[in-house]
C-alpha cells in the first residue's frame, strides 16, 4: 500500500470517527461528555467574567432574615399575601411566584392570598414529576413536540390560586456536574402541554403572542433560539445577588424601595440556607434556584440567552468531523516537527475560536470535538513515530551498511555537502598503493572460503592503518588497495600521514604473513608504493558512484609498486614524498637510495628511496642488497 493511500484510508477513518462520536452523542450516548461539556461550560464562563445583567428583573428573596421574623418555614400564606400585595401597589410588570402553592394551609391565609392574586398580573410556579426511568421519544404524529420529554403529571397550584394567575413549570435541566446549563420551555405529559415558568413570565412582561416554531420559538416577531428540545440555554452574569435582589423583610419593615419593583419583573422565591433549592454555578457554590429562573426570564426578555440552536449544532458535526481530519492531515503532510506545530497552532486556534464564539453568544460544543479529535490524532502520531521509528532504524542500519564502503571522514563531508566532488578538483595530496605478491597463485590450490578470509583479514589490516592515518581508502583492488590522502580536503601534513601510514602497513602486513600457516605465508609477499604530488579528485561511475583520484601523481604511486619488487624491496617512496614530509629517520628502519629509474609508461625518471624494518629480525645482515 502507497503512502497516499495509507494517508487516504486514514482521513477517511478520521472523518466517519468525528462522525460517529457526534451521532452517537447526538443521540443520548456517551453520558460522559456531557459531564466534560459542564466542566469546560464552567471554565468558558469563568474566562468571560463577570457581567452586568441587563436590569429587568428583581428578586424577593425570602431569605433567612424572613423565617427569623416568622420563626416558621414555609413563609405562612397570610405573611405571602402581605408581600405580594405590597409589591403589586408598586405596579410591577409582573409578579411571579417561584414557590409551589400546592398543598392547602390554614383556610384564613389561602384565602387572603387567593384575594391577593387576583390584584395584579401574577404568574404562579408548577412542576413537572418525570418517571424515575429514562425513556425514549418516538417522533411520529406529535411534530416537534415529540422531542419533549413526557412527564407522569404536573404539580398545579391549587385552584383557588390558579384561577387568579397563569401557571408555568418551574423544572430545569442540569448537567452532569449539577449545574443548570438550560431550562427547559415546554413539557409535556400524555395529553397535554404547559409552558416553563420563566416563559410565561417572559410572555406576560412582554405581552406578546407565542409561537412555537419547529425548531425554535417566537415572542411577537422576535426569535428565541433554543436547543432542540425546546431548552433555553443559560449562562450565568455573576455570583448569587448579580440580578437584583432584595430581602422581602424589607416589606415587613416597611423600607422597600418602590424604584426596586416598579415596571419591573419581580420575582419572589426562597433562599433560605438549608431550603433545598440551591445550585452550583461557575461562579458560586450555592445559587438559589431563584435567582437561575430569574436568570432564563432574563434571556427571554433581554434576548441576550447564548445561542445553542440547530445551525450551532450544523456547526458542532462539521467541526467534529473537518478538524481531526486536518489535524491527520497535517501530521501526514509534515512528518516532521513543523506538522507536530502546525497541528498544535490549529488546536489553539480552535480553542481560541471556541472560547470568543462562547463569550460572544455562540455555545459550540467543546467536549464532542476532542472527543472526535484527541483519538485519531493520537493514534495516528503514535503510528506515526512509530513507522518513523522503524525507518530511523531502518536508515541506521542502511547507513551503517553503507558506511563499510565509504571512509568516516567522507561520510560527514557528503553529509554536509551532498555535492562533494560533483565537479572535479584538482589538487596536491599523497598516494599509497599496496598489493599482494603470490596471491594469484595461491588462489589455484586454496579454497574459495579461506581465500576469502586471507582477504578480509587483509583489507581490514589496510582499513586500520588508513583510518589511524587519517587516509581514505578510495577502493580495494582484490588483492590489493589505494590510499588518498588529502581529502576531503589538501592538509599540510598530507604527505608526513602518507608516510607513517606507508610504514605501519608494512609492519602490520609482515607481521600477518608471518603469523599465517607456513603453506600459505611462504607464498605470499606484498609491495607498497607512496608518492605526493597534483591529482584530479572526482567521482566516477553513474548510479553507482565512487570517489578516486587521477593523474600522474596516482600513476607513478602505483609503478613504485613494480620498482620496489624489481629491487628486492617491499616499500618504495618517492624523494618528493620525503621531502614534503620532512622526514628525519627513525632508528628502527633504514632508507636506502636515492634510485634515479624510469617508471613503466612515464617519461623521465624518478628518485626513488626504499624503506626497510631494521627492527625485524635478520634485517641488519641484508639491509645492503636493498640497492643495486
């Protein structure tokens, strides 16, 4: 499989796991991002800050001061009546009562508060009681009500009281962490449908007609996006007592103050520790359920409710599906650190557009997408360090495989120039030819593996010397080999290199033979030749290229060879190399020369000097044949 496809296969698995995870979240599964969703909502919400509300609605709280006065909780309905008569002289919009008038008390009290209610545009809080079972919604003939969730029944004020007010349901939605992220604007049960409290406040305040559109609702001509269960996304201004609050002690005391209440929306609910009906929100551990109605009944009328409709949740899918796949296909495209960048840029983007559409209005959901995202990216980076793992150790071991036929030095100089030698250079370096003598003659009655061995155990005696020496061997000719040196580049000390590389292969290969069995080592003899001068460094060859050195320099290094045998020596240097080596003499070898002598195929004639190991044994006493 091409890596394209391999690349092509993988988006294409990218794009149907974006697609699941938001299908299968979609619809009610994988509970748990629902849970991650909360907690990054609470995080989002806490980033943006606190906000002013828009200043529509105020709160009577009946709060902890009120139940000292009364020494009773709940608030006994003759002292409900004296607070909501006092709020209704002050001419509010609306009264709404966030407090379920359910049960009947002391006959005296109901019917004072019955009288009272029908004093003012009241609307009055009921609730919804679901099966303790989730269930499933079948959409069929009930439209776009069927994604409402069925109640068993609702809890209604008592007639006494209802007959005097609207009723609105006062349940909300929480999330997974416990906090209310929306509240719900239409129940149902099997044969009947009622408004959410806070819509029914909405609607009195605003007095405008309702409509229930199939993906949204109307308030007059003003739409009111919400969820597709018909819920009413929230999000909360600030901590409790952000809206306008007042302590309905202050009726009893006779201070409220009548800018508080006029032509406003006022709600009156319970804060009383203990009381049951708190929440935690981003800001605030304990917010009263009051005070989160209060909130939606500011989102419907202000219209400044975040946006999570059927075009957001478009938004969500494509997201869910289009990021992980251009993640994947950065990492595909740039296998390298700038793809791991390139793909870490695009997630903060991401975050950073997610966060400002939050901030401004817009709840796209966080938790989907890296659910979407963070698995296929991951498992495709893992894949990916790990086929660059094998390759890595892949191109190791080719390197390393290469690295037998090429010097260490030239390796780091192609390394940094790939183009070394492209183009020939000329050059002064030094030359060392080596070859061994008898080898051809020994390969008729040798075994083809020992043969073998005798000449790896060769080269790699040439190999050390020219490494030690810090010479390149250019190629092994069978039995024997050439040494540049000079290159990557012409050193002073070219020639001095040459030298001592000369002299440490004659050592070390007389010591080899000498080492061999009898019938082999008396068979075998070798010659070198060294010589210094111009050379035309290249490489030759098409495909399959090799670095050498050419020229006269080269030729004669390697007719010093014959000159040496001819002479009954086996290291034979040239009076240039000498001289440009500076060489002073050693006590343990003798030279012995200069021979002027012509070289086959060249012109003129040559100084030349022969080298021999004085500190082998029996070398004194023939030191003088080494010269005619």
């Amino acid at each position: 499989m091409t890596r394209r496809v391999q690349i092509l296969v993988a988006l294409v698995l990218t794009a149907l796991w974006g697609a699941g995870i938001y299908a299968a979240h979609a619809n009610g599964h994988l509970r748990f991002l629902d849970r991650l969703e909360a907690t990054l909502t609470d995080w989002r919400t806490q980033v943006r800050g606190v906000q002013a509300p828009p200043d529509l609605v105020t709160i009577v709280a009946i709060d902890d001061t009120v139940v000292k006065r009364g020494g009773s909780y709940p608030l006994p309905r003759a002292d409900l009546a004296r607070v909501v008569d006092t709020i209704v002289q002050f001419k509010p919009k609306v009264v709404a009562i966030d407090l379920l008038l359910v049960d009947r008390s002391a006959a005296i009290g109901d019917a004072t508060l019955a009288s009272t209610l029908a004093t003012g545009p009241m609307v009055l809080a009921a609730a919804a009681i679901f099966p303790s079972a989730s269930e499933t919604v079948a959409l069929g003939s009930q439209g776009p009500l069927a994604v409402l969730p069925q109640a068993e029944r609702f809890l209604l004020p008592l007639p006494a009281f209802a007959d005097h007010a609207e009723v609105g349901v006062v349940n909300v939605a929480t999330g997974q962490s416990g906090s209310p992220l929306s509240v719900p604007m239409l129940f149902r049960t099997h044969d009947k449908v009622e408004l959410s409290f806070p819509l029914r406040v909405a609607t009195r305040a605003l007095d405008k007609p309702l409509t229930i559109a199939p993906d949204h609702l109307m308030l007059g001509d003003r739409a009111v996006p919400t969820d597709s269960d018909f819920a009413l996304p929230i999000t909360y201004y600030g901590p409790r007592r952000t809206i306008r609050t007042v302590s309905a002690q202050s009726i009893f005391d006779g201070t409220l103050n009548r800018a508080a209440i006029e032509n406003r929306i006022v709600v009156i609910g319970a804060s009383v520790a203990g009381g049951g009906d708190f929440y935690p929100t981003p800001f605030d551990s304990l917010m009263p359920g009051v005070e989160v109605i209060s909130t939606a009944i500011t989102h419907l009328v202000a219209g400044d409710g975040i946006m999570r409709d059927r075009k957001v949740h478009i938004a969500d899918a494509l997201i869910a599906i289009l990021l992980p796949v251009l993640l994947v296909g950065l990492l595909a495209w740039r296998r390298s650190a700038l793809g791991l960048v390139a793909a870490a840029v695009v997630m903060i983007a991401w975050a950073g557009l997610n966060l400002f559409a939050f901030t401004h209005g817009v709840w796209l959901n966080a938790a989907t997408t890296l659910a979407a995202t963070v698995p296929p990216v991951a498992v495709f980076a893992g894949v990916q360090l790990w086929a660059g793992s094998r390759k890595a150790q892949y191109l190791t071991a080719k390197s390393r495989s290469l690295a037998q036929f090429q010097a260490p030095a030239v390796q780091e100089w192609l390394a940094r120039d790939p183009d070394f030698l492209a183009k020939p250079v000329r050059q002064n370096a030094a030359v060392v030819f080596i070859d061994l003598s008898g080898f051809t003659a020994l390969s008729e009655r040798t075994d083809p593996d020992a043969l073998r061995d005798i000449l790896n155990a060769f080269h790699a005696r040439i190999d050390t010397a020219a490494t030690a020496c810090g010479g390149i061997v250019t190629g092994f000719l069978g039995d024997g080999a050439m040494i540049l040196f000079g290159l990557p580049g012409a050193m002073p000390d070219d020639a001095a290199r040459a030298l001592k590389c000369a002299i440490e292969l004659h050592r070390s290969v007389d010591r080899w033979i000498a080492s061999l069995p009898p019938a082999i080592g008396d068979q075998l003899g070798f010659k070198i030749g060294a010589h210094c001068g111009p050379i035309v460094a290249s490489r030759l060859g098409g495909s399959h290229q090799h670095i050498t050195a050419t020229g006269d320099t080269v030729n004669v290094a390697n007719r010093l060879m014959e000159v040496a045998a001819q002479n009954g020596a086996q290291l034979a240097l040239s009076d240039t190399l000498l001289d440009a080596a500076d060489f002073l003499g050693d006590p343990d070898s003798s030279l012995r020369g200069p021979l002027r002598t012509q070289v086959r195929g060249r012109s003129g004639t040559v100084a030349v000097w022969f080298w021999r190991d004085e500190s082998k044994p029996g070398a004194a006493a023939t030191g003088a044949e080494m010269i005619d």
